[in-house]
C-alpha cells in the first residue's frame, strides 16, 4: 500500500517537474530566436499531469499569456488533473 502512495507520489511530482521545464525550455528558445514552441506538447504534458504546474509557470514567466486556449484549458485540466489524483490515492485502499 505505502508502495502505490510512492508511485503515485513521484509519477505526479515528475510531470510537473517536467511541465515546468517544458514551459522554461520553450520561453528560453523563443527567447533566444523568436519561434514559439507548439501548443501540443504542452496540452499532452497537462493531460498527464502537469497542467497546475504549466498553468503558474507561465504566470511566473510572463509567457504565452496571450495564448487563449492555453489560459483556458490549463485550470480546467488542472482542476480535473486534481480530481484525478485524488481518485487515485483514494482508490489505493481498494487494491488491498
């Protein structure tokens, strides 16, 4: 039972981790020669996890805020990213 907890713990820690680092990757490529990163890695990295992490980096980075499918889909994929997680450390009692 601890072992899913972990699991669960550190798969959602990872994609954050890397949502976050997606966002600062493409902030610095767009930075560095002025193209923007596709929106499809970013929308597949918050449908695994990480959308709470992309949504407030990009506040802290004062990036792509004009980009309305981003601004809207990240909270409603980080409220059902939640639920989710949720769910799962709630379901973890039933595998015992």
């Amino acid at each position: 039972m601890v072992l899913l907890y972990i699991l669960l713990t550190v798969y959602i820690l990872a994609v954050n981790f890397y949502s976050f680092r997606l966002v600062k990757t493409q902030r610095d490529d767009y930075e560095a020669d002025g193209t923007l990163g596709g929106d499809g890695k970013l929308l597949l990295a918050a449908l695994l996890g990480g959308a709470a992490a992309i949504y407030i980096s990009m506040f802290a980075m004062h990036y792509r805020l004009g980009n309305l499918l981003l601004m809207i889909a990240m909270p409603v994929l980080a409220v059902l990213n939640v639920y989710g997680f949720y769910m799962g450390f709630r379901s973890v009692w039933m595998f015992l």
